[in-house]
C-alpha cells in the first residue's frame, strides 16, 4: 500500500498560498456554499445569511462565522478530519476539495472549529494543534503517516446546545508574529473587498445597469452579507477615476457608461460575460484606485488577482488591463477553478474560452484605448493652437514682442501649427466616422468632445501699415517711455539675449521680470 507521508500537509497548508489573506478567502467560500444549501432549504432565508468575521487584535484571534446548515453531529469528526475528500459536487459548489479549511493551520497556534446542526442538541468542537504540528513537521528523525499526525493533532468535543441553533464557525488562536497582517483589519478589508463574493457598493451609479443585464440574460451574480468587525464589505467600484494621494487625490476621468460582452462555444453555450466600464481611457488607471483592472471570477469570487487577464496571456501590452475597469464572470461548469484558485483545470473549455476571450482583450480592448489617445491628441493639438493664436495676437496688440524678428517667428510656428491642426481636424473626421458605427466608440467620442474640443481660434491678425500704426508702440521696450529711443534699443537688444539663452518659459519670466521693474 503507497504511504502518504507528514509533509503532505505542509504542502496543503504553508506551501499552497503565496498570500497568506486567501485563508480568509477559503473560508468565506465554504461559508458561502453552506449559506446556498441553508436557503434552499429553507433554514434560512437570503436576507438573514451573513458570514460575521471578527478579528482581534490584542487576542491574536481571528473567528469566521456564518448561520447556515452547519455539521450534523454524527458527520462532524470524519468532514473535519478528512483531508483532501469531499462530498461537495465540483460542478455547482464553490469549494470542493476538502483542503481549503486547513488553510488556517499554518497561521495559528489552534485551528477551531465548532458547529451546531438545526434540530439537534449538540455542539460539535474540534481544535487542531498547530504548534505540535510544526514540531512533528521539523522533527527530521520522525516519519508518520499524515494520518497518524493528523490522528495526534486533533482533539474533539461535544457539548449540549440550543436545538435551534445552526452555525459553523472557524477560530486562529493565536496568530503568530509572522502572520500579523492577518490580524490588520484594514488590510483584510482591502483584500475582501476585491476577491470576496459581495455587492457592489451603493454610491457605484451603475451597479443597476448590470443587475438588469443578469436578469436579461437569465445570469446569476451570487453576492453574500460579510462583515468584519460590525462593516459590511462592498465592491469598492468608484464612477470616478483618481490621480494623486488617498491625502490629495483630484478625479480625472469618468465613467460614463458600462459595456457588456458575452463569449459563447461554437455550440452557443455561454462560457463567460463580462462588463467593463467606458471612460475617457486618458491613461492608464493609477494603482490608488483599489479595482483597476479586468477581473476575472467564478461564481463572484475572483480568480488569481488583478494581473490574471494581463499581458501577455490576455493582453498585448502591460500596461493595457490598467485602462479598464471591469469584471468576467466565468459561467460553464467546466471551467474549473485549480487547487491554488490562481486560474483554472487544463481542459478542452478553458482553450475555447482563452480563445474566445483574447481577441476582445487582445485587439478589441487594444484598439479602444488607442482610438482615445488618438482623438485626445486631436483635440489638443486644437486646443493648443488656439492658446497660441490667443497669445499671438495678445502680443501684436498690446506690445507684447521683443522685437521684429521674434514677431515673424512666432508667426511662422503659428502658420505652421495651424496646418498640423488641419491635419488633426481631418483625423478627428475619420475617427467621428468610425464613432457612428460602434456604440462604444461613439461614448469615448462624446466624453472627449465635452473635455477638449476648444473654442474657435481668432483669425491670425495682420499688422496693417497706417499712419497710426506706425506711430503706435509695436515692441515690450517701446511702451518703456521714460527711457529714449537709444536706450529702448538697448532694453529690446537685451532681452533678445535673454531669450536666446534661456528656455522660453524662463525667458519670458525674466524678461516680464525686467519690464516691470523698468516701468516703474
């Protein structure tokens, strides 16, 4: 008979995770598939199931709870004590391998868990000694079977109890030193929000748009209860998008909209759907927003992490998944979730679905981004020939120019800019036909009108030669009257150094500097 030797466990446990959070992960997903069983049931009904996490820092306890069906009795000790064999069903529960509860085994120093079945009188516990567990797993002389360290590790009690309680509820005792971020209550906060199977927050104005799509489409978005230390956890979706500091952070984009895709087989079965929201897509979305990014998840809980659908499985540059925000939600049964829930089983749906889904993020999604920067750029290259012509003829009327020579410059820049305009305007034409043909492209279209269209330029003014022209003051050092003809030329020749010398911006500081100093 093949053994199956201590470090098994060690491998379901410390070595399966690389984030220590996920633990919290894998026990709201057990939560999650008891709380559909109780509803249907009818022990409970969906609004009254909630998983209640507590965690304590000064105790080093972290306790998940949740009043679903809970563990008969007389099923108690084999459910717990299995490793690795369940009875869930891999095609409709969350959870299904029988490994996900020893998660907690490497971040305490007890692992316990504690149930009560509706209609019967009786509590279950059952503690995992963790310490001892370290210290078999370190002992290099030792060799048990897991069975036999399993066998040592567990103690099992039941005690009288109210018969119409039901819960189940997880309890890390003693979190050690080095798992301290567990005990962090923000940081699991933040995690939660993002993988956790949850609603979307109030204040996201769209989380309306998809719930009417689901019911369209006969969908189903499974979302729990789930507090931690009395705060109910929700999707952190913003309509905004923001640049900066949590401190001083400024919006810089909207979402205007949501579109939606879905990706069905070649025999129309519907493998996944997916939302995303439309933007300006002005650049890519600063890490400050906590769900940048195209998420992927399976039945509400997310797959991997925001990197998962990123170049180059999905994407084609690194930067392209960080312009959206967004979800896909993967429906076929086949598409299973791997053991570390990082992406899924190797199996003939899971290519039909990577080759469903990548030409939309590969060249679709791609092609968006890129149609933005394009009209964007349009925009300001207008908007920036009016600023100039404005300035331009600012300067002609008022005085405004050093001398003659940077007055033919600045003209010439201003002709040739002004044909690189006509070139924009001609690309902003192409892209206003293509904005027709797509919904999508028509929303971007709009939403970068509404921010950069600019005015229309002033015509560029010629200086006409009159009489009173030519008596009128045409040049900075001329309007500098208490000073003679020679000394304006002196003045003028100066600041003509000034801005061969110097970068422009700075040029015309010190230049603006010196004629307010002289004027006085």
């Amino acid at each position: 008979m093949a053994g199956i030797g201590k470090n098994i466990i060690e491998n379901l446990t410390t070595a399966m995770y690389e984030n220590s959070f996920i633990i919290f992960r894998e026990y709201i997903q057990n939560a999650a598939d008891s709380i559909d069983k109780a509803i249907e049931t009818g022990i409970i009904k969906d609004e009254e199931a909630l998983i209640d996490i507590v965690i304590e820092y000064g105790k080093r306890s972290i306790i998940i709870n949740d009043n679903a069906m809970g563990i008969p009795a007389d099923k108690f000790y084999k459910t717990l004590s299995d490793i690795a064999d369940s009875e869930k069903d891999r095609s409709v529960d969350k959870g299904f391998r029988g490994i996900g509860r020893l998660g907690g085994l490497a971040y305490c120093d007890k692992l316990i868990f504690s149930s009560s079945f509706k209609g019967e009188d009786v509590k279950s516990t059952m503690v995992w000694d963790c310490t001892l567990l370290k210290e078999i797993l370190a002992d290099t002389k030792e060799h048990p079977s897991a069975s036999e360290v399993v066998d040592r590790l567990i103690t099992c009690k039941q005690e009288k109890w109210d018969v119409n309680e039901h819960f189940f509820e997880v309890k890390l005792q003693g979190v050690i030193l080095e798992s301290d971020d567990l005990l962090n209550e923000s940081k699991v906060i933040d995690y939660l929000q993002a993988v956790a199977p949850i609603p979307y927050i109030n204040t996201f104005l769209f989380k309306s748009k998809i719930h009417v799509f689901v019911r369209q489409e006969n969908l189903r978005v499974d979302e729990y209860k789930v507090l931690v230390n009395g705060n109910q956890l929700f999707k952190q979706y913003k309509n905004k998008l923001y640049e900066g500091t949590e401190d001083n952070k400024t919006a810089y984009d909207d979402v205007s909209d949501l579109e939606f895709k879905k990706f069905k087989d070649k025999n129309g079965n519907l493998l996944a759907w997916m939302w995303y929201g439309v933007t300006r897509y002005e650049k890519q979305i600063p890490i400050m927003n906590k769900m940048r990014g195209i998420r992927i998840r399976k039945e509400n809980i997310q797959i991997g992490s925001e990197e998962t659908l990123s170049y180059p499985k999905f994407f084609r540059e690194p930067r392209g998944n960080y312009y959206f925000i967004g979800e896909l939600f993967v429906v076929d049964r086949e598409l299973i979730p791997n053991a570390r829930r990082d992406y899924f089983n190797t199996n003939r749906t899971l290519r039909d679905f990577e080759e469903k889904v990548k030409p939309v993020l590969n060249k679709d999604l791609y092609d968006l981004y890129h149609y933005a920067n394009k009209v964007k750029k349009s925009f300001q290259r207008a908007s920036d020939y009016v600023k100039k012509s404005a300035e331009y003829t600012e300067k002609l009327q008022n005085a405004g120019f050093v001398d003659k020579e940077e007055e033919i410059l600045t003209k010439k820049a201003l002709y040739e800019e002004k044909e690189r305009v006509e070139k924009a305007n001609r690309e902003l034409e192409l892209r206003k036909r293509d904005a027709e043909q797509s919904q999508v492209l028509n929303r971007v279209f709009i939403e970068l009108e509404k921010q950069y269209k600019p005015s229309e330029p002033q015509p560029i003014v010629e200086q006409e030669k009159t009489e009173d022209n030519k008596k009128n003051k045409k040049f900075l050092s001329q309007s500098l009257s208490k000073y003679n003809r020679q000394e304006q030329k002196l003045i003028s020749q100066i600041y003509s150094i000034i801005k061969a010398i110097l970068p422009k911006d700075m040029a015309e500081v010190v230049v603006s500097k010196i004629q307010e100093e002289l004027s006085k």
